[in-house]
C-alpha cells in the first residue's frame, strides 16, 4: 500500500483551518498531521514533523506571513513540498509565493478535487497551478531575465547543479526520486536552450547561481 501523503495545514481561519482539516482527512491517501494558525507555527510543525507537503495560507496574522513561512521552509526543509491555498489571486501574490519557493498555487474556491491533485503533484516534487492563477503566472516574463520561464523549484534544482552537485545528491536533500530530477533537468535544459548539464550549469554561474554560502 502507498504510504500516504503527510500533510501540514496552516491557516489562521479556525472555522477554514478544521473544515479544510476534515476535509482533506476524509481523503484516501492524505493525513492531515498537524495544523497551525500563523505563519511561525507552520514553520516549526514543517521543521520538527518533516510532512510530504505544507499547505499554507497567504495571509497570516502577526509573525510571518504565508510567503515568508514557504521561504523559511525551504530553507530549513527543503524535501517538504509547499502548496500555497488562498483567496489571492493577483499578479503580485502569485509571484511571490513562486519566487519564495512554493511548488504549487491554488485558490479556495477551487473544487476539492483540484486542491488534492495539487497535493499529491507537490509532493510528488512537480508544480501545480490552478487554472485560476496558471494564466498569471507564465504570462509575460522578463525577456531580460535568463530563467524567467523556470519555476521555483527547477531554479532550485539549477542553482544546486551550478555547485557541481550530483543528480542522486539533489535528489537526496530535496527528497525527490532521481527520475523526478532528471526530468526536471531535461525540462530546464529545453527552457534555457541548452544541451548539456555543463552548459546549463556555466550559464547559471554567469548570472550567479551556484554560489556557495
């Protein structure tokens, strides 16, 4: 039996935060682990249970917001996948939680099926958004900008690769499936317009990627 997808849920809304909880948990193949009404809550939950996937709210009172807990989670959790679930669906909102990490993007008007693909697509290491936000996200990118067209998570996966990190390495501290980064790869490679990972990885140094800090 397929282990199943071990989830953190955080919103500040009781009333959204335990119907979401309920609603989910009733939900073959996802338990709902642990919830957190803030920002900072999310994060230790994320941090000290090490859940498949968090899913967080934008709006979040006092502390952090939901954009900084998904940049805070990816920096201190990296294998955990964050699937951003809000009422948001503006340009600058959309960006921001792609730019801070998040692997996913729906909104709460979307049907419950929709929201547990998105689930079950994060923690299976690939991005998801929501038709309500999809068009926002990939229209217009800076031409001037060399990985406009990547997600967060594939300028994750460049940046890793610029260091001279091995694919079964990142797939290691990103806790993703080696197929799951070699696709990734191939997809990277078509976007930036190159054939190799040394060309790939020499054009993310030149725009200083791959940084060791």
């Amino acid at each position: 039996m397929t282990a199943a997808v071990r989830v953190v849920l955080a919103d500040d809304h009781p009333v959204i935060r335990d119907g979401l909880a309920a609603l989910l948990g009733a939900v073959e193949g996802i338990e709902v682990v642990a919830t957190a009404a803030s920002g900072d809550q999310a994060v230790r939950a994320v941090v000290g249970g090490r859940p498949d996937v968090l899913v967080v709210d934008l709006h979040m009172p006092g502390g952090i917001d939901g954009v900084e807990a998904t940049r805070r989670v990816r920096a201190e959790a990296p294998g955990v996948g964050v699937l951003v679930l809000t009422m948001l669906d503006d340009d600058a909102s959309v960006r921001a939680a792609l730019d801070a990490g998040a692997s996913g993007y729906v909104l709460k008007g979307d049907s419950r099926q929709q929201i547990v693909r998105a689930i079950h697509a994060v923690a299976a290491g690939a991005t998801f958004l929501g038709s309500g936000v999809a068009h926002r996200a990939l229209a217009a990118p800076d031409p001037t900008a060399p990985f406009a067209a990547l997600t967060a998570r594939e300028r994750q996966i460049l940046d890793m690769l610029a260091t001279g990190v091995a694919t079964a390495t990142i797939a290691a501290r990103l806790g993703l499936a080696a197929k799951t980064v070699t696709n990734n790869l191939s997809t990277i490679f078509t976007k930036l317009g190159v054939a190799s990972r040394t060309e790939a990885a020499l054009l993310a140094r030149d725009h200083g990627l791959g940084e060791r800090r």
